[in-house]
C-alpha cells in the first residue's frame, strides 16, 4: 500500500509569494459519458497551501478528474479584489497506480498549473 495520496494539490500567491493558507477545494471524478460529478472530499489547504486530496494508499481509477478552488473566498479574506471568483481544473488520470500532483499558481487576476511531481 501507497503510503501518500494519489492526488495532491499545493497553492501558491504569487502576488505574494506565499503559501494560499486555508483555501477550500473539492475534489471530483466525472461518472459515466455526461457531465455529472460525483464529489469525492472537500477540504481546505494547510498553513503551506498543500493538501492531500484522497486518503493515503486509497484505491484511484482512471478517468477525468477535477478539482474546484475557491479563490474568490479566499482572496476576500485577504481583502483583495479577484478577478476570478473559483478556479477548477480538469485533469485525465490515465495510469491508475501514479502519483498526481496538481499545483494550481494564484493571483488576483491570473492563475497557471501544471502537473508536478
């Protein structure tokens, strides 16, 4: 058994330079061929913006993936003004057995990711 998460995440403001501390996300896989969603955790990131986003050696099936921030909350209780209210990212696991780790970059009025390692 895996000892860490199939999926993590780690949120970064780059406006400044920080960890984005205490920011909620869901994760979500899509069932079936129509866009529905079946939620599988809702969390909020630690004091160094990362988070597990499944329980350690759990059991990950291929498919589409996402996982939706709320930025817009955040950033409010940094009293800044966004741009971008929610970020969500879609991403296909392909490789069921492999680490996934989604970093998502955050500013008022812009945001990249990627896939780390």
């Amino acid at each position: 058994m895996n000892s860490r998460s199939p999926i993590t995440t780690h949120v970064l403001d780059t406006s400044t330079g920080l960890p984005a501390a205490g920011m909620e996300f869901e994760l979500s896989r899509r069932s079936g061929t129509a866009e529905t969603w079946q939620s599988l955790l809702k969390g909020t990131t630690d004091s160094d913006g990362r988070a597990a986003c499944l329980p350690a050696g759990a059991a990950l099936a291929a498919g589409v993936y996402r996982l939706h921030f709320g930025t817009g909350e955040y950033f409010e209780r940094q009293n800044v003004a966004t741009f971008y209210p929610a970020v969500t990212i879609e991403f296909q696991i392909a490789a069921a057995g492999e680490h996934y780790h989604v970093p998502l970059l955050i500013s008022p009025f812009g945001y990249s990711t990627y896939r780390g390692s």
